[in-house]
C-alpha cells in the first residue's frame, strides 16, 4: 500500500519535467543583455568600445574572449605543410 503522500500511477503530472524548449532563450539573461546593449547604444556604441580597448585593454580582452567563442563558425578545409622554427623567423 503507497503513503499517502506517493502519487499514484498513471496521473498525469501536467508540464512538470518539460522544461524550455529547445532553442528558446532563458528570459532573465535575454532581458540582462538587451539591457546592456541598450546602455552601450547610449554609450556611444563602437566608438565608446575602441576607446575601452585603449584605455583599458585587459578589461576588453577579457570581454572579446567571451564573445569570440559565439562568433567562430567556420569550416577549415587546409594541408598543413611540415615546417621549421627557422621559416618562422
């Protein structure tokens, strides 16, 4: 005999376990980065990033390594040849 707290079998548990969709974006972050696109807008948008970039490049480093990540999809079909240091130099 089950507790009574034990759901029995066979009911349905409605959309308990679903999740998002695939594909669908997470509201909280979605809503965060439009926020921040809108205050870089107001910022001066690319102007206001390459003076970052000067004046404070390790900061903007670290913000082109998080993002470069999302932007590479290439595909790379090449021979690569042996070579020495000496072909470098």
């Amino acid at each position: 005999m089950r507790a009574a707290n034990e759901p029995s079998l066979g009911k349905s548990r409605g959309n308990a376990g679903k999740g998002r969709a695939k594909g669908s974006r997470n509201k909280v972050p979605a809503a965060l980065k439009d926020m921040i696109l809108a205050a870089l807008d107001q910022c001066g948008g690319i102007e206001y990033l390459k003076s970052q970039a000067l004046s404070q490049p390790v900061a903007f480093m670290a913000l082109v390594g998080k993002v470069l990540p999302m932007q590479i999809n290439a595909n790379v079909n090449a021979k690569v040849l042996p070579s020495t240091v000496d072909d470098f130099l």
